[in-house]
C-alpha cells in the first residue's frame, strides 16, 4: 500500500470525531448589511445593478439570482452616490458619498480613487453618473470627471467654474449632436466634437432653470425632468412635455416612450407614469415607496422598480408581485448586539450626544439559521410610529426569550415560542420621561445571576428597575435627582453598574433582596474616584471580575469592585508602551465600546476603529479600521463577542461586520477534541484551529515519534497554530498528534491531525 492510500486510511478513521465543517476559517470577515432601499439602480436588461445607501446588490432576471456585495467582497468603500451601466464595456460604475469610484465587472471590483484623493476647495460631492461608448462622465460639485472604462482611470476633467467660483453639475447627458449639463447656474451645453471641453468657454448657457433633476435621449427624443414637469429639447429650446402633480425624481426609457417616476411626499407613496412621445399617459400605476429608478428587461412585459422603502421590486399590471434583495438586517445601525452560537439580534436605533431620541423606524433585527428577519413598524403592528429608537437586547439565560428596550416607546419582549409584547403599560414602575411623560426611555438591560430582568430608564423618577423572575417590578432612585441612566452590567457580587451621563458611573446594591429597599446602598464613581472622565460610554466585566470603564479620554479598570460601594476603591488609570512612548490606556480617545472574548482579552471600539489588547492591556494584537479592514465606519457604537464561536460582531454607524476570530469560551474540562481543517491540505496558509478543550489548557504537537513540532496555550477553549514547526516550516505528509493538558494538570486528553501533501 503507497503512502497517500495509507493517509487516506488514517483520514477515513479519524473522519467525524476530530474535525468539524466550519462556516469560515479563522480571520474570515463578514457583512451584515441592509439591502431594504435602493437610492439608484441600473441595468443591462438582464441583470439590474441597485445601489442602497451603504450597500449594492444585484438580480438577475435569467436566473432569478440575488447578490450582495461589501467591502468583503472587494468593494473598495461603503455609502453609495450614484450607479451607471455601461453597455461598451459590461461595466457597472459606482459612485460612493466620499466621492470614490469603484468599477465593477466578471464580479470583480476595480478602484479608482482619484476624485476623492484629489484636493478641492470647498463642496466634493458626486451627484449622477451618464455613461456613452466606454466613458463614464461623472457630475460633481466641481464639473465633470471623464473615466476611461477600457483603460480604468480619469481621462480628463470638464471645469465648471465661473467668476473663480465652481459650479456644481447635478447630471449630464447628450444627444446625437450635444453634451448637456443641469447645474444650479442653468443648463448648458457643447458639442461633442469639440476640441477642449475642459474649458469653460465652450460650454453655452442654453436655459436658466436649475431645477433640472434627470436627462434622458431615447428615440431621437431628448427629454430633462424639472422637479413637476418634463420637457423635451426641440428647436434649440425646452418646449413643455408633462406637467405632473407631484414631485418628479427621475425618468425613464419605455416602449414607444418615458417613465417618469413620481413621489407623494404627505403619503410616502409614489407613481410611475408612462408617456407616449406626444406627451400622453399611456398607463400609471402605483408604487408602494418612494420609485428611484422604473426599467424594462429585455423580455417580459413586467417592468421592475427600484424604490427608497423596499429595494428592487416587479410590477405586473401595475402590481408588485415580486421583491428582489438580498437578505440582510433591516438598518444598517447596531447599537446593541447579542450573539450566542450564530444566533444573533440586533437594535438598529440610537440617541444624539445630547440623549435625545432621534426617531429612528428601523427597529430590531435577528439573524437565526442563517436568515435576518426584521421587526419595525412596516412589519409588526405592535411597533407603531411612537415606539422608534431601540437600544438594547438582552437574552433571558433559562428560556431564551428576548427582551427588547426602546429609547422613546419602552419595554418589548419576544417571547420564547415567537411571540412579541409590549410590557410597557402592564406596570408602573416602568415611568415615563420627566417632562415628555409619554416617553419611556428604555437604556439599559441585563439579568443576574437569580434570572432577574433589571432595566435602567432615562430620565424616570427611578432610573432602575428589576422585572424579578416571577414577574414581580421594583424600581428604585439610586442616583437620587440626577434621574439619568443608561447601559447596565451586573459583576459578580450582583451589584449594578451603570452610566449616569455626565456624573460617571453609579454602582448599586439591592442586597439581593429586590422586594427589599431596606438593605441597599449606592455609589458613584467619578472623576474624584480617578476615572478619567465622567463622560462614560461604556462598561464591561472581564473573566477576573474586574470592570472596565469607557470613556471620553480613556479606560479606566475597577479591580476591587466588591469594595467600590464603600467608597473603598479607586479607579486605576493603567499606563502602557505601545510604540516609543508611555501612555494612560486609551488616552485621548474616545472608548465607545468593549467586550471581553474567552481567554479574557478586550476589544475596543472607538471613534478610530477597533483594537484588539491582550488580557492585561500590555500589548496591541490586532487594530482594524476602514483604512485595513472592510470595517465600513472608524465610528464603532457595540462589540460582541460569540462565547460558542469566537465571531466578534461589531456594529459600527454605518453597518455591521463580524470577524471569526481565535477564541471562544472554554469549559473545566477537555472533552472531544476537534481541529479545523482536518485533513490539512497541501498548500494551506491559513489558521489550523483545535477546540473541544479546557480554558487555558496546554497544547502540544508531536509527529508520530512524539517530538515535538509545536506548543501553545489555548485562548480560552480554543489553541490556533499557523501550520509551521519552530524552524518556520511546514510539517512533512503524515499524522501528527494533538496532546491536551488542562491547567492545573489533573486531565489529559488526545487527538489527531493529517497534513497532506
């Protein structure tokens, strides 16, 4: 028997006890974005390009395929402009909200980043994007950027600037002879065959409106929609085409005409109407959002909208019967996450800097066997247009159940057989706002160890309550007239941690007798105590015990919280060396987030991004940000950590990305031993990970003779190797064997591991 069919022996004999499919190898990123609106769209006829306001998807009509794209995929930023197709080169272009492009062909993203790169005085904006013959002419807030699709790079640039002040071009088109461009000046134009377009001078001012929002050449026609009417260009001049009820957004080709596609702001419904070429409505039908975009496809008499509400929809008849998106969250917020074991849920609301609700609709969302399904007031009738901006989730530890906190419309719980309520009225100590008493503002959630529901509301004469697990409310005052809370923990003297906005931090012990007031005491943390702000933004425990403190100007580490409530203990302001100089721990920054994973090392979310430090905050191991990263924002508002499977979930302004990551919690004992990937391949360069083990166990490599080939400590319950021995190389072919010892050194267990060649 050859050596591969004796590997194969050995593979077949350890197959299904020590290795296990993964979704994703360790430092795998993913995105979690929305795709529920659509702020422009494209297509080919077959296949419809839809860009919404931080993501881009696509549908084919042939296939019935959907698809969604990120910074994952190779998309080179986030917060869409504007799209185009162009039928010369196959290619997709794409405009982002910080003005950089990307080209998108055969699936494949190309960048090029010149006009955000290039330094303008004033407004840099991109507004629309008209493609012709392999070129695409981009309207900026100053002229017109040329891109050479075959050659991917700017070919020249038209400035609009007159009086040494620059003239923004909302969108540009061309007829068989003329290039036209709508600016907040008036339209103009220029011939196609002139010699130097990127001097002002040859362009002619043709018409004063500047209300001009799209242009369209369809069958030797040239059509500009104004915000109510359509004109057509004859006889050098706009002659009147369409006089419309309603605001007009863009328009459209059709058969044996235009679309033009109208929105009722007092209702949030819109129009499409489609016009013969003598200006008469040949149909109109109604569209259930706010229609950026209405296209026909090749074949079918179906017409397909691209609407602000509900993405890519198809119309028969003038009536939706399809929607085209990709499955997502329903907003791109995550001010809250809670993650166990792939099951995740997450808040998509906020509050200012000023903890003013901001009514944000977009509700909550939860992703459970690999779906997303979305709870706001479009798809729930409990939700109703007063119950907006929600916070937080907290997950009941026995039944699972959910409960759900809005800043603005109180109290949600899901229950465990899939039901939503509302808790908000079914108590009084759940209190409305002082002042806006219609208002109950849910800010933080968190059980205890007795499977108790405490909850801290803002701006309540109480600012924390306890739902006991018998359904019994409790509300008390321990922050006195100060009546502001937000963000809760519980350490492990089931003592309550929570933000009080501007003063610090308030501790408060109920003696574990909610039902008894007699027994508790309070106290606040603040800058007299050490902390090194008392604008907190967040709070974590880590595996010690120990809390830490988030805030404007750094970290700061409670170790002795048992004793914080005597006013005993001070706030450590922990000094480190992460490059030449010595520094306070996160000073200077702002701390917006922190979450501790299994071998007790914390993630840090800021205003700059996302650091990685090791259990006692000595070293820097990993630093994201959009710059390294498909991070689509620096601005980070939560980070979770998935105990089962070491995902770290980090909700940032602008969307939501999880890393795989090299830890996940670890239990007393090793049980069955499993390696990822197992059999290793030939040629594999990334992270072999081994779970089923002790938190902290030792882990070592042997080949079969038992020398050693590699030793390590387990990140919780998981050790991670990079496949190279301790001279830098690759193992040979073979079996290897994975001996795991627990920490203190009582048990032992074994496992195998095949490198192939």
């Amino acid at each position: 028997m050859n050596k591969i069919a004796c590997l194969l022996l050995i593979i077949l004999s350890i197959a299904g006890t020590t290795s296990r499919a993964q979704d994703k190898p360790i430092g795998y990123w993913r995105a979690h974005m929305p795709f529920s609106g659509a702020i422009d769209a494209a297509t080919d006829g077959v296949r419809f390009y839809v860009v919404t306001q931080e993501s881009f998807c696509t549908y084919s009509a042939a296939t019935n395929e959907i698809s969604g794209y990120s910074k994952v995929d190779g998309m080179s930023d986030v917060g869409m402009s504007a799209i185009a197709y162009d039928a010369t080169t196959d290619m997709v272009v794409l405009a982002y909200k910080n003005t950089n492009i990307d080209l998108f062909v055969d699936e494949t993203f190309y960048n090029i980043p010149d006009i955000k790169l290039k330094l303008i005085n004033g407004l840099k904006e991109i507004y629309d994007i008209y493609t012709e013959a392999g070129l695409a002419y981009v309207s900026t807030s100053f002229g017109i950027v040329v891109i050479d699709l075959k050659k991917r790079e700017v070919k020249e640039t038209y400035s609009f600037n007159a009086n040494n002040q620059m003239i923004p071009v909302q969108c540009f088109s061309a007829d068989a002879t003329h290039y036209f461009a709508a600016t907040n000046q008036g339209l103009y134009r220029a011939l196609k065959s002139s010699i130097n377009l990127q001097d002002f001078s040859s362009w002619q001012l043709v018409d004063a409106r500047t209300n001009i929002v799209d242009m369209l050449y369809q069958n030797n026609h040239f059509y500009l929609a104004a915000t109510d009417t359509v004109f057509e260009w004859r006889s050098n001049s706009l002659q009147y085409f369409f006089k419309s009820n309603h605001q007009i957004l863009k328009i459209n080709t059709a058969k044996n005409g235009i679309y033009v596609n109208e929105f009722l702001p007092l209702v949030y419904v819109g129009k499409i109407k489609q016009l013969q070429y003598d200006g008469s409505v040949a149909d109109s039908f109604d569209v259930k959002g706010k229609p950026v975009g209405c296209y026909l496809p090749h074949s079918g008499n179906d017409v397909f909208v691209a609407d602000e509400y509900f993405g890519l929809s198809r119309y028969s008849g003038g009536v939706s019967v399809a929607e085209y998106r990709p499955n997502g969250p329903y907003g791109y917020g995550a001010f809250d996450i809670i993650a166990t074991n792939k099951e995740v849920w997450v808040a998509h609301g906020g509050y200012d800097r000023q903890w003013r609700y901001i009514y944000n609709q977009d509700g909550f969302s939860r992703f459970h066997n690999g779906q997303w399904y979305s709870f706001n007031h479009k798809s729930n009738a409990l939700i109703n247009d007063a119950k907006t901006d929600f916070i937080r989730v907290a997950q009941d530890p026995v039944d699972q159940s959910v409960y759900i906190g809005s800043y603005r419309g109180g109290l949600f719980h899901y229950t465990a057989d899939g039901k939503l309520e509302d808790l908000t009225r079914t108590t009084t100590a759940l209190e409305g706002t002082v002042g806006d008493t219609s208002a109950y503002r849910i800010s933080g959630l968190a059980f205890d160890a007795a499977n108790n529901l405490w909850i801290t509301q803002y701006g309540a004469p109480h600012e924390l309550v306890v739902k006991t697990k018998d359904g019994q409310y409790y509300n008390f005052a321990g922050a006195g007239a100060r009546i502001a809370a937000s963000s809760l923990i519980i350490d492990d003297m089931q003592q309550k941690w929570y933000l009080v906005p501007g003063y610090g931090v308030g501790v408060y012990n109920d003696g574990n007798t909610p039902g008894n007031t007699n027994d508790d005491s309070y106290s606040l943390v603040d800058m007299g105590r050490n902390l090194p702000s008392n604008v907190v933004y967040c709070l974590a425990k880590d595996k010690d015990g120990t809390i830490w403190i988030g805030t404007s100007d750094g970290i700061g580490i409670i170790n002795c919280p048992s004793e914080v409530i005597n006013g005993n203990c001070s706030v450590e302001r922990r000094i480190v060396q992460y490059d030449i100089a010595a520094g306070y721990l996160f000073q200077g920054e702002s701390v917006m987030a922190m979450a501790v994973d299994g071998a007790n090392r914390k993630w840090i979310g800021t205003t700059n991004g996302v650091w990685l430090i090791s259990a006692s905050a000595d070293k820097i191991l990993y630093r994201f940000t959009t710059d390294n990263s498909p991070l689509p924002s620096n601005v980070v508002q939560k980070i979770t950590v998935d105990p089962i499977t070491g995902d770290v979930y980090i909700g940032t302004d602008l969307g939501l990305v999880s890393f795989h990551s090299t830890a996940i919690e670890g239990s007393e004992e090793n049980t069955t031993i499993i390696t990822y990937p197992n059999p290793v391949p030939s040629g594999y360069k990334g992270t072999i990970a081994i779970q089923g083990i002790a938190a902290n166990a030792d882990v070592r490599i042997t080949d079969i003779s038992g020398q050693l080939v590699y030793r390590t400590k387990a990140l919780g319950g998981q050790a991670v190797w990079n496949g190279l021995d301790y001279t830098g190389r690759r193992p040979q072919s073979g079996v290897y064997l994975i001996f795991v010892t627990n920490s203190d050194g009582t048990q032992t267990r074994s496992g195998k591991m095949v490198f192939m060649e």
